[in-house]
C-alpha cells in the first residue's frame, strides 16, 4: 500500500467482507510474533462469518478506516465503553492510522457522555493501547476454543 489519504468513518454493510478477512489476515501475521502456532489457531481458525459481524457491527458503533477504497482497519465500541474490537492491516501499521482510528472512537464516546473506554489488549496491542493513555488494570489468561491466551484488561478515564 503506498501512501494514500486515510478516510475514518461510520461502518456499512459491505465492509463486512473486508473486515471479517482483515481480521484473520492480522491475527495470522501481526499476532503470530506474540502468540504460538496453537494460539493463532484458536483465535482465528478461519475467516468469519460476514453476515454474523455485520448483525454484531451495525448494533453498536462501528468505525472504518479505508483507503483508496479499501478498508485497513477497524474498531467496535459498545455501548458501555467497551472498545470490543480495534484492528489494522498489516501495511496500515504505524503509519497513524490505529491512532487516528482510535481518537475517532474516543470522541465518539465522550460526545455519548461515556466516562471510560475499556478493552481487552492482547499481548501484541498493549504498547499501542498505552500510548493512547490507557492503563493496565491486570493481565488475564483467556480461554479460546480449548487454547489459553494471555491478554490485559485495560482503561482509559475520559474526564469529563
């Protein structure tokens, strides 16, 4: 991907496809540097279901970042200041876009009067998380289809 002008916006149907494949193409090569063999496979042992995200995505606030017409990242936020989901392709990283992605979702949660954002950070988006001003509250061992991953429960107050 050369540079191209990144556009944040709200999430549409179509992009379903695009994200559900971004997802596992990220956890199968950006996570696979924290994470063994074993890990990578329980997390995303194939591409998911595009019409069971899109059911998910269009329920709370879905943010896209795309480029040139393709989608690069994105992020899910529930109503409770739950930041569910926040990825980025490979080639989108440290470039910005995580960080412009990720102020996109906080404004969006301070405009809806939410006095935090908290998330679960796997080992690999810790550091990014914490360069957001996000603090570690504990690490945790989660248990995904028989395969235990460590990740970290972490916050972020956004005072009023």
């Amino acid at each position: 991907m050369e540079a191209r002008t990144t556009k944040i916006r709200a999430y549409d149907a179509g992009d379903a496809p695009g994200i559900v494949r971004l997802f596992y193409e990220t956890v199968r090569s950006v996570n696979r540097a924290d994470y063994s063999d074993e890990q990578v496979e329980a997390w995303a042992p194939g591409v998911p279901d595009a019409e069971e995200w899109h059911a998910r995505m269009s329920d709370r606030l879905t943010l896209v970042a795309e480029e040139g017409g393709e989608v690069v990242g994105f992020a899910e936020l529930e109503e409770d200041g739950h930041l569910d989901m926040l990825y980025l392709h490979k080639d989108a990283m440290r470039r910005g876009v995580g960080q412009r992605l990720y102020r996109a979702v906080e404004q969006e949660a301070r405009s809806q009067g939410l006095g935090r954002i908290f998330t679960e950070a796997s080992v690999t988006a810790r550091p990014f998380f914490e360069r957001q001003g996000f603090r570690v509250m504990r690490e945790q061992t989660v248990l995904v289809r028989g395969v235990s991953l460590t990740n970290f429960a972490m916050e972020k107050d956004l005072p009023r």
